[in-house]
C-alpha cells in the first residue's frame, strides 16, 4: 500500500515538473516506444484541428515558399495613380521639353485613419395651401424621419459597430478604447460605451433569440461551457463563477450557427433550457450536465480523450495514443467526403481501431489513481458515446470546432477580465453569437454588425419570425454575392 501511494505521488511530481518546464506542444519524440509497441504512425505531430488542407503519417519536409508582395495584397484594394513631374520644362540649356512617357519607380501603402463627422438630421415640411383655403386649417405633412438606434443618444450604427469589433474581435476592452476616441474628437465616459454595447446588443435580441430557436431545428450540434466572472449578481460573491455556454452547428452543416448563452450556474437544468426543443445528436466533453438531456443522443469526443491520454503519458513516458493518430489521421483524409462516406469508411477502418484501442484499455494494469488510471476511467465511462461516432457521419471525429469558438470568448475574457453586470454578461453572449456565426459563414463580422444595428430599428416593434429571418447570416451573404455580382 505504502509503495503504491509512492508511486502516485512521484507520477504526480513528474507531471508537474512536465508542466512547468517542459514543452507546451502535443507532440513527442517519434523515436519512443508506445505503449502498443508500435514505432509506426506515432502521435508526433499536434492535434489536427480540422483547418489542415492535407495530412500524412510521416512528416515530409517542404521548401518554405517566399511570400511575393503581389500575394499578401488585396487585389480589390484601391489604386491611386502619382506622377511626380519634373520643375522646369526646359532642358539646361533653355530648350523645351517633350514628354515621352512615364517609369514606374515603387509602390507605397498608405493608411488612412478612422475619422468622425456629425450628422444633423432635419425633417423636411410641407403644407398644401388649397386644403387651408378650403377649410382654414393648415394641413402640414412632415418627413417620417427613420428611428434612432438608441433614443437620445449620438451612438450610431458604425460607431457601435466599431466598438464592438474592437472589443469582440480584436479583444480591447472599452476602457482601453477610449482614448483613441478621444483622439479623434470624442469623449466617452466607461458608462457610456458600455451602455451603447448592451443598448446596441437588446436591438439584436429579437434575432438571436431567433438563432437559438433555429438552432435546435438542426438535426446535428454540438456544445461546450467555459467559466466567466459577473461581479454584480443576485446571491453570490463577484469572485464566485458564472458560465458561457456554447451550442453550434456542425462544421459541414449549409447554414452554420454558433450560439452562446450566459448562465449563472452550470447545473443540468440550463442545459436543458439550452436544448430545449432539440432531438438530435449532441456531441460534447464527458460533463454529466449533459446527461439528462430528454430525446438527445450524446456522442463523445476523442479529442478530449487524446487530450488526456497525452498528459498521463508524459509522466509514464511511453505513449498510448498512437491509435488515436492514425484515427485522426484518417479522419483528415475523410474530411470533404460525404455523410454517408464517412460512415461507411469508419465502419470500415475506424471500428478495427476503435477495437484495438478498446482492448488496451481493458487490459492495462496501471493504478486506479494514478493519472493515466484516471484517464482510463474517463474513457471507460464514456464508451457507449464514444463508439457513436461510428453511426454518424455528420459529425467530426472531435468537438474542436465548438473548442475554437469557445477559445475565441476566452481570448477576450483573458483581457476584459469579466462582466460588471448580467446584463453586460448577456450583451456578450448575444455578440458573440453574431461575430462567430458570421465567421462560420464567411462574411465580414464587422459589415454584419453594422448592417444589422441599420436595419432591424427600421422594422415594426414586434416583427414576427419571417421578418427577422431575412437577417440570418446566410442570407446576409447571399445578398451580398448577388449585389457583387450585379457590380
């Protein structure tokens, strides 16, 4: 017993040591033995993320290709045409000059800064001099002026627009954005420009509660939760830990959705409000909150388990993964296929490796506590889910996409540090919503926002769900190709 519990707790100062000093990649020397006394096909490289075009088992090595100005230029972007003249049209000795033609010299790039100008809005009137000679009343008809995004307020559309690029895509907090406001002729208090991204994000409402309610119509999503802070809400301490909650369609799905949710719990009981009306396949990490999720089928991610696996194997030394590598990599391959294709080639290949796998997990003799025991549990209990992969070729092998959406909110947490109020925390979740949706479906984040915060004031103030579908991101882009290709 005694040696047992040396055992753990030197594994546990390994893994630390590992942590702190050694290096950060998932990737290992391919020379070691695994666990499965293979030397082929060894988890050598990180983890694919599914943004790779190609993948192979062996690592070939590739001439870098030298980036050419023409290939890091926009070929839309705007030319101005400079033709420097010569001073004195004359030759040194008084004769007039010809032109013969030009010789190009360079090219320049030049930045133009954002600036400012004041809109005065007036409302033209009228009056009709025949019906006041009729009656004597004089009959005015004024201009019906379009409605402001925020009543009493100078915020317009590009300006919020602006302010939520910067904190949302470029993860400047608003404190930080301030100055350069003023800079260019704008003071703005905190207060202020808070109040406009939650104002400008209760505009939005209407739609993403229409995202949310389309999102459970798809047949395949998956979902993952990370902590935040919110320091003023009901009942607990401004250190206590609040979650944003994300569900998203597939990476293959036509109309992608990415959605987040602010929760001040991460009980069970908001996942179900979350997938309330969904009846698909969900996957997910292993957290039991999922679990009760009534007409949903859960199906595991190997990522996770991969993810695991590698760390317990840094302290043991050997690997266990490299089954896991060869099914990443043959997932790669399979990307661009089908639905059914895939489904047919994991029933194919992937079950004989999901069997080997399986076996050594059976039959390791490691300790219970130990982490590379822990990680044989977690695996162990996520089975049945994990086997589900076989059955739907709709879904990737991994929740990595939901993990690079979330990585997008942590990044800006890890600046703007937390939320000051829930409504602040539900402001996020809302733009966040239409920042990621409109990255999944290609189309600039930035014009989104703005067309967004333009048009949805100008519809009635209870539109129904036909009016605000015209908004969703697709269309959007597909209203865009149509004028592009008009031009």
């Amino acid at each position: 017993m005694l040696n047992k519990k040396v055992q753990e707790q030197a594994e546990i100062i390994d893994y630390l040591t590992q942590k702190l000093f050694g290096k950060k990649s998932e990737q290992v020397d391919p020379n070691q033995l695994s666990l499965l006394d293979e030397d082929d096909s060894v988890f050598t490289q990180p983890e694919q993320t599914g943004q790779e075009n190609h993948i192979s088992n062996q690592v070939q090595p590739t001439k870098k290709s030298h980036k050419t100005r023409q290939a890091s230029l926009n070929p839309d972007l705007p030319v101005k045409k400079t033709i420097v003249d010569v001073e004195h049209k004359q030759c040194p000795h008084g004769h007039r000059l010809v032109s013969v033609g030009s010789k190009f010299v360079r090219q320049e790039l030049h930045f133009q800064p954002a600036k400012l100008y004041l809109e005065d809005i007036y409302a033209n009137t009228y009056k009709c001099p025949n019906c006041e000679s009729i009656d004597g009343i004089a009959h005015l008809i004024q201009a019906s002026v379009p409605k402001a995004l925020i009543p009493h307020s100078l915020g317009s559309a590009s300006v919020i627009a602006e302010i939520i690029h910067q904190k949302f895509e470029q993860g400047v907090p608003l404190y930080r954005q301030l100055k350069d406001w003023q800079r260019m002729g704008l003071e703005l208090s905190e207060t202020t420009i808070s109040n406009w991204v939650i104002k400008g994000s209760q505009v939005i409402e209407p739609l993403y509660n229409l995202m949310r309610k389309e999102l459970v119509d798809h047949a395949y999503l998956q979902g993952d939760e990370t902590p935040m802070e919110v320091l003023h809400e009901p009942g607990k301490l401004p250190t206590a830990k609040s979650y944003m909650w994300l569900a998203r369609t597939t990476c293959h799905d036509i109309n992608p959705l990415v959605i987040y949710a602010y929760s001040q719990t991460r009980a069970s009981s908001f996942a179900a409000e979350l997938y309330h009306g969904f009846s698909g396949v969900l996957q997910c990490d292993g957290y039991a909150g999922y679990n009760n999720l009534e007409g949903v089928t859960r199906l595991g991610c190997f990522a996770h388990v991969r993810r695991k696996f590698y760390d317990a194997a840094l302290v043991k030394g050997k690997l266990v993964i490299a089954l896991l590598n060869q099914m990443f990599a043959l997932e790669q391959q399979w990307q661009h296929l089908s639905p059914h294709m895939r489904r047919r080639r994991r029933r194919g290949r992937l079950r004989k490796l999901l069997k080997k796998f399986w076996h050594w997990i059976d039959t390791a003799a490691v300790l219970p506590k130990a982490r590379l025991g822990k990680v044989i549990v977690y695996a162990q209990n996520n089975r049945v889910e994990l086997n589900r992969i076989l059955d739907y070729g709709a879904i990737d092998l991994s929740n990595n996409a939901a993990e690079r959406n979330m990585k997008s909110l942590v990044i800006g947490r890890k600046n703007w540090l937390f939320s000051t109020s829930q409504a602040g925390a539900k402001a996020i979740a809302i733009w966040m919503s239409i920042i990621e949706s409109a990255k999944a479906n290609d189309i600039n984040p930035y014009d989104y926002v703005q067309y967004l915060l333009e048009m949805i004031p100008k519809l009635p103030t209870f539109a129904n769900e036909a009016q605000l579908a015209v908004y969703f991101p697709w269309n959007y882009k597909n209203m865009i190709t149509k004028l592009t290709q008009v031009a």
